[in-house]
C-alpha cells in the first residue's frame, strides 16, 4: 500500500528519531515533528515542527486536527511510548499495543511479575524497604542492583556491594523513578554471566526472532556498567532456540500480543537464561537497522505503515526473520566521549564512507557539556554505528579503523573520544558457559 500523502505526527525529535523522519520522507509521507527542545536535530529535517511537549495530550490533539494528521509514530522512548498511546487512542488512530500491554512489559517490575506468570525465568529480586532491616538484608545475596522500575537510560541505577551502600542507592533510584518505586536484583557480574539482549518482530498474533546478541559491558570510574558493542549474532544463539524462544513466544501470546517489535535484555550461565528488562517499542539501540539491512525486514518502516494504516506489512515479514544474519558478523557500537565541553565531532563523513558501515547516528552536536552526573549513563555517548563484515578479524579492524579517524575535539583542542572497545570480544568471542 503506497503511503504517498500521508500525513505522520511524530512524538519526540532526539538524533534517534531523525532516521524515521528520513524514511518516512523517502515513502512520501508529510512530517510533523514535537517536542519542547527548541534545538532538536529531526526538528531541521522534518517537514513541519512544533515546540509542544509530548506529554501534552491537548495540544497534540489540536496539532493532529490543525495538521490533518493520519498516524502518530514515536520510536525509543518509554515515556513517549505511553503519551503516544494516550494520543492515538483519544484520535481514534491505529496503536499497536493497549496501555496495559505497555505497562506490562516496559515497567521493571511489572515485566517480572509477567514473566513468573507465564513460566519465563527472571533475575532473582529481594524485597528491601528504603530502611532495609535486619531480617531484609539476611536475604540479600551481595553483590546486588538497585535500579528505579520505570526509568532509562541507565540513570537512577546502582551496584551495592554491601548493605551500607544501599539507602543511598535507593534513594537515588527513587528520585528518577516517576512512581518512586525500585527494584533490588541480584547482580549478573561478568564473572559468573555473560550478558544477551534478544529481539523480536510481531505481525499478526506471529513473532520471529530477529536477532540476539552479546554485549561488551564496560566498567566505568564510578561504578556504572554499560554495554558499548553489541555483537550479532550471539555465541549463545541456538542454546537460546532451543531453551527459550518458544516459551517467550507462548508469553507473547497468552498476553495477547499481535504488532509490533521487542526486546528483552538479560543474562546467561550454566544454569539457564535469565530476564530483567523489557522494551516493547523501538530501542535506542536502533536494532532494526542491521536486520533491515540484512534481512530486509525493516520494523522501523513497518511500524510507521502501522501508525498510517494499521496494518505492519501486506506480506508476511516475519518469514524474512534470520537471527543468523545469513553468515554476516554484525556490530552496534557506541562511541563515549569523556568528561568535558565537547567543540565538535571530527571525521563523520569519512567514518560514513568506510566499507561495512551501514549506519551513523549522531547524539550530541557542537558545543555539548558532558558532566560527572552524566558518567556511565548513555548521555555519555556521542554515536551510535552498525556495522556488517564477511567475519570477526575484519569487523574489528573496521573498529580500529573508526577509533583511528574520529575526533572528539574539546575546547582546547584535546581528544575526548574515550574507546570502549575490547578487540578480544570481538575477535576470541567464545561460549563460556555451554551446557
């Protein structure tokens, strides 16, 4: 079905959202952008903008009528995820998910709880009050994760090695968290799991794995943990088929999922899968980027075709679905800068040309202060790229490659580019704990 004409209202105008306005511009779809950033980059590319929160359901509302909209599209925000849904719903627009089917999987808390219910195993939770008692921390098997249940990013998010560092790891996970509500988990280290993140495409009531991947998590000064390289696919992947995927699909539809994508992070030992966390919308991770690339099957295109039509695709996509990626050795890598006022980025456009890099997005333009409150959380990183090599030992001379060209560049010239790339992940990738 051809989209020529269409009108999109797109909720949220970050760097990650400019590749859907793009898209949706190549299908021949008018764009509207909002939200309250005066500065915000698919603002400068998106046909139409408004300075208009997304959580202003009103105002998006006379923006929709005003602007004969036909859809409303948001990508990788779980705050813009639920206003989205509020929108289409008042409009009477086609969505994807039903508010409750959101909660249930992108709240922390209510993802475990769905989780236990459908015979999907979680990472162990202990119950620890903001004052943890003595009968509390007996429980407690450190070392342990305190994180708010219904925020991103990495933000509010410790790890306690003792129970004195607990009150104020509570108390900072509660000050980000909207309902002022936390989680204590036990803490996956690197010793003991190896860290995956899963993804799925949904059309119909039918879900495909799309792809599952390792993640390098790289330790930063203060104690914060991320993921900086997303390796496709994961040494873990037909274990994961034969244990896991059929029981995450069964979950999937005994709660009545049909459109959309997912995906689900979590850890591996010896013992089996474990979940924590949940996203049922785009990630940040722009995961589609690569399986698009590889597998044609674009979700970020179908999910705007869904918005505008509610429909994902007239054929069936999911079939395209190859988690193996045809052979390909694929990388989603995050570029850090260090502490400081960032000058400007250097050597973009020859990085976008180099063999196998199929995608850069930009997170943070000229003249941007990374703080100490933005150590270790992804306001860190400057960009994010996915890359796709014939094999490992040419994926991670592609990486080299990238470190040796961009620039970070403060304000008195100095480079800011902090590399977080480990060549041995990458190239002596193995199963560590094969059953």
């Amino acid at each position: 079905m051809s989209l020529e004409g269409k009108r999109l209202l797109v909720i949220g105008a970050n760097g990650n959202i400019c590749n859907a306005v793009r898209r949706a511009k190549e299908l021949g779809i008018y764009t509207v952008v909002t939200d309250y950033f005066e500065d915000s980059p698919a603002k400068k590319i998106a046909d139409k903008s408004y300075l208009v929160s997304t959580a202003d359901t009103d105002k998006l509302v006379g923006i929709c009528q005003k602007e004969n909209i036909d859809g409303v599209f948001t990508g990788y925000s779980e705050l813009n995820l639920n206003f989205t849904e509020r929108l289409c719903k008042a409009m009477g627009y086609p969505f994807y998910a039903t508010a409750e089917q959101v909660n249930m999987l992108t709240n922390k808390e209510s993802f475990k709880a769905t989780c236990e219910k459908h015979g999907v195993p979680s990472v162990k939770a202990y119950s620890v009050s903001e004052v943890p008692t003595e009968e509390e921390l007996k429980k407690v098997d450190f070392p342990v994760i305190v994180k708010p249940v219904d925020s991103y990013s990495g933000k509010g998010i410790t790890i306690c090695k003792s129970a004195k560092e607990l009150p104020t790891a509570i108390v900072k996970a509660k000050a980000v968290s909207a309902s002022k509500r936390y989680l204590v988990e036990q803490y996956m280290n690197e010793k003991d799991y190896d860290i995956f993140t899963v993804y799925y495409t949904l059309q119909d009531g039918k879900a495909a794995l799309s792809g599952i991947v390792d993640r390098y998590m790289y330790s930063f000064p203060n104690n914060r943990r991320l993921s900086t390289v997303l390796l496709y696919p994961s040494e873990y992947l037909d274990r994961y088929l034969k244990e896991m995927d059929e029981k995450v699909k069964r979950m999937f539809s005994e709660i009545g999922l049909k459109n959309g994508t997912i995906f689900i992070e979590g850890a591996v030992n010896r013992d089996g899968f474990y979940f924590w966390e949940c996203g049922y919308r785009l990630c940040g991770a722009q995961q589609g980027i690569i399986t698009g690339y590889v597998n044609k099957v674009d979700v970020e295109e179908m999910l705007i075709r869904f918005a505008l039509t509610g429909k994902m695709s007239d054929e069936d996509v999911t079939a395209l679905e190859d988690p193996r990626l045809k052979g390909k050795v694929a990388i989603n890598l995050l570029v850090f800068s260090k502490l400081g006022n960032i000058k400007r980025v250097a050597g973009i456009e020859e990085v976008k040309k180099l063999d196998g890099v199929i995608n850069y997005t930009a997170l943070i333009g000229e003249n941007h202060v990374i703080s100490v409150e933005d150590e270790g959380t992804l306001n860190q990183s400057v960009a994010r790229l996915h890359l796709v090599a014939d094999d490992r030992e040419k994926m991670a001379n592609l990486i080299d490659r990238i470190y040796s060209i961009l620039k970070i560049e403060g304000q008195n010239g100095e480079n800011l580019i902090l590399n977080t790339f480990d060549r041995d992940f990458v190239t002596k990738r193995s199963t560590r704990f094969a059953k």
